[in-house]
C-alpha cells in the first residue's frame, strides 16, 4: 500500500486532502497537523518523515493572515517560517530521502500589474504575506529537483479545525447577509477562486500520474472580482441581497494586494468553473436549493 503523509490536516484544503486520499484504498493516510510535527523544525519533520516513511510528502500547512503580518514584525519573522525556511527544510528532506513535495503558493506573489500570470511569470510580491510565500518557492526550489509547486487562490470549502484557519469569502457573505439586505463589496482585486476538494483531487492526480516536477496553477475557472462572486453566490442561493460595488479604498487595509492577479492554467486540464463547484458547496453544507 502506498503511504502519503500529509502535513497541516487541520486547514480547510488540509482536511479535504486527507478525505480525498483516505476514499482511495490503495493510500495509507498520515495526516497530521502543527500539534504533532512543525514545518519549521528539522528535527520535528525528520522524525515524522522517518515513521511514516511516505511515497509523496503534501504540505498543506500555511501562515495565511495577509494584514496581520503587514504591521507586525513579529508575525512577520513567523509568517516567514511558516510559508518560507520550513518548506525549504522539507524540501532539502525530501532531497536527501529521494521523496516528492507537494508545496501550494499563492497569486500574491505577483503583483497584479499585468492582470494575468502563467506558470513561467516571474514574481513580484507587493506584502509580506507575499514575500513570505515567494520565499517559500525559493527554498523549495533551492533544496529539491523532486518538487510540484502548485500556485492557486481565494479558496473556499468547508472551514478548517486548525485555529489558523480562516472562513472563505462566500461563509463571511452569508453570516454577513443574515443581517444585512445590502452589501458594500470591492469591486476590484480580480482573481479565481478554488474549490479545496476540487484541489485535493487535482493533487492527488498530479502524484499519481507522476507529472513532469515543476510549477503549476490549478484554480477553478471564472476569474472576478469580490463583488462579482457575491453578486453571483446571492443569485445561485436565490438570497435577496443588494450587492453594491465598492473601491478597495472603502476597506482600508494594511496589505497591498494585486489589482489583478489571474492565474493562467497552461499545463494541465483545467478545473470546473467556480459557481459549478459553488453551487455544490452551499447544497451540501448549507443544504440551500439552489438555481438550476
């Protein structure tokens, strides 16, 4: 039987990947988050590698508070660790044990100039959550031939049991909407969102078909803007929402973020559209009836 380990199983793309490969019989899954190995420790990692003595290592752990670590340097240094030297210690693991990494980046690495980017874009990161992921890319790069760097955006699926994880864009609307008829949303900052189980397929097809190591986008199709997604999930969960388009300048925050940062999929077969993947995600955990 062959044996995955995944890394950050507590993360809302962590737990699907677990769900994914546990549904197959012929993985053995090893799913473990920051309470049992820390992807910033050599010897934490050493240790878990050597137990479980994996076929593919998927790291799906991640520092992923865009503001905080703009305006604290503090949680910028752990933003740093987290995103960036501890994949490289991974990577230089899994070097040295002939075992392939599976690393996520994000858009931000970008910085929205151009509106989209493919595999071969050469980043330019505008925030320090951005640094930190590019770092990341760098040290895995540095440290292993034996990698798949997979750059996506804006997930969204169900909410991770880590205390680090946060809800997606389409949760927040709908609490915020209970309240609310109307909703001021920017209109700006376009991009693609990503189904997490629609992701944890697509990786676990990447491992299994033995693709070509390298960098690859896997994102749902559809890139829009904030407002646009809003404006779509009222109408598919058939809400009566006002959706009002705002500038990013209404919600001052500490980050820059890309004005648009569409990542372009030229390698592999592209995933369903988002409000396909949308559609499914508020039937089964909201169980909404929606459009047809």
């Amino acid at each position: 039987m062959k044996r995955i380990l995944i890394i950050g199983s507590h993360g809302m793309l962590g737990q699907d990947l677990a769900k994914v490969f546990e549904a197959d019989q012929s993985w053995h899954v090893f799913a473990f988050d920051r309470d049992k190995v820390d992807v910033a420790s050599e010897e934490s990692l050493l240790k878990i590698i050597d137990e479980v003595d994996p076929q593919a290592v998927v790291n799906a752990t991640g520092y992923n508070a865009v503001d905080k670590c703009e305006s604290d340097e503090i949680e910028y240094e752990l933003a740093k660790k987290i995103n960036g030297f501890g994949p490289g210690i991974l990577a230089k693991i899994g070097k040295e044990k002939g075992i392939p990494i599976v690393h996520y980046s994000t858009d931000y690495v970008f910085d929205g100039e151009k509106e989209e980017y493919d595999e071969k874009a050469k980043p330019s990161p505008i925030s320090n959550y951005g640094r930190s992921k590019f770092l990341g890319e760098e040290e895995i790069q540095k440290n292993t031939d034996k990698f798949w760097l997979v750059r996506t955006s804006k997930l969204f699926g169900r909410p991770g049991k880590s205390a680090m994880s946060k809800r997606s864009f389409f949760d927040t609307m709908i609490t915020l909407a209970k309240d609310n008829r109307i909703l001021k949303v920017v209109d700006e900052e376009k991009s693609c969102f990503t189904y997490t189980p629609d992701l944890a397929l697509k990786t676990k097809e990447i491992i299994e078909e033995g693709i070509p190591f390298g960098i690859y986008h896997v994102i749902n199709e559809g890139p829009c803007t904030w407002f646009e997604a809003a404006a779509e999930l009222f109408k598919i969960a058939k809400m009566d929402v006002e959706v009002v388009p705002v500038a990013s300048s209404e919600f001052p925050r500490p980050a820059k973020r890309p004005k648009a940062s569409v990542l372009l999929n030229t390698k592999l077969k592209p995933l369903r559209h988002y409000t396909k993947a949308l559609k499914e995600y508020l039937e089964e955990n909201y169980g909404m009836l929606t459009e047809k």
